[in-house]
C-alpha cells in the first residue's frame, strides 16, 4: 500500500514538472513564480522518493503518522505561496493605482487641448466672418 502510494506521488510528480514546462513555454508562467513552483515540485519529488525524510520530519515535529508531517509540510508551502501571492497582487494594485492616476492626468491634458482647439476655432470663425462683411 505504501509503496504504491508512492509510486503514485513519484507519478504525480512527473506530471507536475511536465505542466510546468508546458506552462513556462506558453507564457503561463513568469519565471519568479516557476522557481516557486519548481522548488515545491522538487520537495514532492524527494519525499516520495525518499519517504524516510517523511518519518525524520514527524519525528522531529512529534507528530505521530508521518503522513501527517507531510501534509503540515504541504500547509506551510500554501501558506507561503498565498504570502507570496498577496505580495504579487499588492504590487500591481500599486500598478493600477498609477495608472489609473496617469490616465487620469493625460484625460485632463487630452480635455484642455481640445478646449483651446475648440476656442480657437470660434476666433478663427469669427474673423473670418468679420472679413467676409
């Protein structure tokens, strides 16, 4: 059972990197977010390659089934990849903010140019007027 328990995450594992690559080759993937990724994928495949680490964590931890360590291991990688992506959507919150400010600033600049266009329209009107009496 064990065993083929771990063939199955060694399985799952291979599967992983191999989306990854797809991911990565089709701009799915930014590279800062792949190293993330690919690091997780590196943890998995050594604790399925290498159960006894699974046995050392739990017994270091105090946890008694090592499937347990493992799934605490697992909940702290997902706690920092959501720390990670809440830094990512920060800064581009920050990124939208300017540009929504810039955009802001030029829609007033594109409102006073096309003010003076129109003002200067209405003079040229009305001196062409005043030559054609």
């Amino acid at each position: 059972m064990i065993q083929d328990f771990q063939f199955l995450i060694v399985i799952i594992s291979f599967f992983y990197f191999l989306l990854l690559v797809v991911l990565y080759r089709q701009k799915g993937l930014n590279l800062p977010s792949a190293f993330g990724w690919i690091s997780a994928g590196i943890v998995m495949g050594i604790f399925s390659f290498f159960p006894k680490i699974t046995l050392s964590i739990a017994k270091t931890l105090n946890i008694s089934p090592p499937i347990n360590a493992f799934i605490i291991v697992s909940i702290l990688f997902l706690i920092l990849t959501l720390f990670l992506f809440w830094i990512i959507f920060r800064n581009l919150s920050e990124k939208i903010k300017k540009l929504a400010r810039i955009s802001q600033s030029n829609q007033q600049n594109l409102e006073d140019i096309v003010t003076s266009v129109v003002a200067e329209s209405k003079k040229v009107k009305e001196q062409e007027q005043k030559e054609d009496e």
